[in-house]
C-alpha cells in the first residue's frame, strides 16, 4: 500500500491542465467495447477556463487531507436525493422508469457493502474492503425529447441553452443525466469545487442500471458507482499517471487503467510491485470486475459531508 504525502504545490500540480476537452457531438451512438470515462478531461477544461477552480479545489483537498489525518467523521445520514434527467431522440432513449429505479438500487448496493460480489474481494484486501454507507433516493425523473444524436461532454446536455435540462437544486440532490454522450464514452462526473449550473454526473443511456438498454460488458450499474465516486472526490485509481496517486492511502499504486476482468493477483511494475486492486470501483474493468471500494476512499468521500465540507448541504 502506498504512503501519502501531499505538499500544497504538489496538490496544485494535481489540478493543472493539461489535456483539450473533447466536444465531439457527433460520434455513431455503437457500444463501448472498453470503459472510458471522461471525468479527468472535462476536469482539464474546467480548470483551463476557470483559474480559479484550481484554487477552490486545493482548498478542498486541503480539507479533505486535514479531516482523514483527523480521523474526523460524519455524525449523522447522508442521503442522496437523485433527480434523473433523461434527454432522449429514440424511444430506446427514453429509458423507463423501471431501467432508472435498477440504477438506484445498484448504487445502493454498492456504497453499502450489500452487492452480492462484495465477498468476492480477495483475502489480500478485505481488512480495507468498506461499506460507504451512503444512500441514494430517487427524488423525481425528468424527460425531453431532443433532435441531438449524440450530447460529447462539453456539459451541453445540462444547459437548455444548447437544449438540456439544467439541474434541479444541484446543492441539495445529485443530478443525473442520462444521454447519448457519444465518443465511446461511459460516463463522466464533476468534481467537489465547479460550478452549481453543471454539477453532477452524466451517463451515456446504453449503460444505466440492469435492464432495458443496458450493455454488456457495462451491464450491471457500476458506470453510475464510478461517477458518482468521482461526484464524491475520489480520483481513478492509477491517479491518471502511470504509477501516478489517487491520493488514497490504502490502494496499491497502478500501472495505469485496467481493462476487461484481470485475472488475479495482477502486479504492478511500480514501486513495490504491488497486487493492484483491479476490482475497485475507480479503475476501468467491466462491471463484473469491480465490486469495492477501499476504507481511505470512504474517508475521503466522507470527508466533503463534514461541517465546512464541500457537499455538507448534502446532509440530512
């Protein structure tokens, strides 16, 4: 397991820019084959337009490293009141309630510990295997028809502006948008610190919950735990750098991004040579690949519900 040291100026290179967003819109809506989640790239838009997200973001993280040394802890339930926004052009789309309520059900699961994988985490891991404790509600579906065949991830899709759906009560509820994102991309989420007007998680329909349009090898929720992760400050688990940090404590330093179902153990060739935790929510396996998340990455989510937190309002 790697240590943790962070100084304020290696945090501020944590937030620099470095990539061009992608903004493609009219990508073929085919299936994925390999998990890609575009979280990091919107972040290095945000904080090319925004100099100041950088700074805001440091300030969390300085937050959330003083609360996990700390040992500080949440008193009290967060529940997550999730409002969907379904943007839709075929009635394939539109994906029904049913396929929706499937999605919240998963996320329960999986930030409780109650997925039936969860025993599955090999001996090496269980004493960090976590139970998140965290809830989800669904608090309303919203739906509009759409000309767009495909949304990319400029945040377009959160903007009636360019024909969205704005979110609803973004300090209060987490919005999820389901759409076509197009560019083979799953999923991405906004991290603690950017703007209200484009908070949340947004979710390419073909891989939403259990049913319906749902697409194997994504075919069992964990796109919508991925995201929501990032939504909760967690970064992928090989820090998007080879042999890079994801400022967790307790998971083993990757390579890079994992694909498929990684036949176990699977070692790194960083320092250590450590079994890397390829079942963990955060790297980039199928669904029937990854089933936990690790004791410090509670701590870290956990961390942005405290009392000063960037998502204390969250807080019943």
């Amino acid at each position: 397991m790697k240590k943790l040291i962070l100084s304020a100026a290696a945090c501020l290179m944590l937030f620099s820019c470095q990539n061009e967003q992608n903004e493609s819109t009219n990508e073929p809506a085919t299936a994925a084959t390999q998990r890609k989640c575009a979280s990091q790239d919107v972040l290095e838009a945000q904080l090319k337009a925004d100099p100041t997200l950088a700074i805001r973001m440091n300030e969390i993280e300085a937050f959330t490293q003083k609360a996990m040394l700390t040992k500080r802890l949440v008193n009290g339930k967060i529940e997550i009141p999730v409002v969907v926004n379904v943007l839709y052009r075929t009635t394939a789309e539109n994906i029904s309630a049913t396929q929706i309520q499937s999605q919240i059900d998963v996320l329960n699961k999986d930030f409780n510990a109650l997925n039936s994988d969860y025993n599955s985490v090999p001996a090496l891991f269980s004493g960090v295997k976590a139970n998140v404790g965290i809830t989800f509600v669904l608090d309303q579906v919203v739906r509009k028809s759409t000309t767009k065949t495909s949304w990319g991830t400029n945040d377009a899709m959160k903007k009636t502006s360019s024909g969205g759906l704005a979110p609803i009560s973004p300090t209060t509820k987490l919005n999820l948008w389901v759409c076509t994102i197009g560019g083979g991309i799953l999923g991405y989420a906004q991290f603690p610190g950017g703007s209200s007007a484009t908070d949340g998680v947004a979710i390419d329909s073909k891989y939403v919950g259990l049913s319906g349009t749902a697409n194997a090898p994504y075919n069992l929720g964990r796109t919508a735990t991925h995201e929501v992760g990032h939504w909760m400050n967690l970064r992928h688990i090989w820090g998007d750098a080879n042999c890079g940090s994801d400022l967790v404590s307790d998971t083993p330093t990757h390579n890079t991004s994992n694909f498929g179902v990684p036949a176990y153990p699977h070692y790194s060739t960083c320092t250590g040579t450590p079994v890397e935790m390829t079942m963990n929510y955060m790297d980039y396996t199928d669904d029937r690949g990854m089933y936990m998340f690790s004791t410090g990455q509670k701590s870290r989510m956990s961390a942005i519900f405290l009392s000063g937190g960037s998502r204390a309002s969250f807080r019943l």
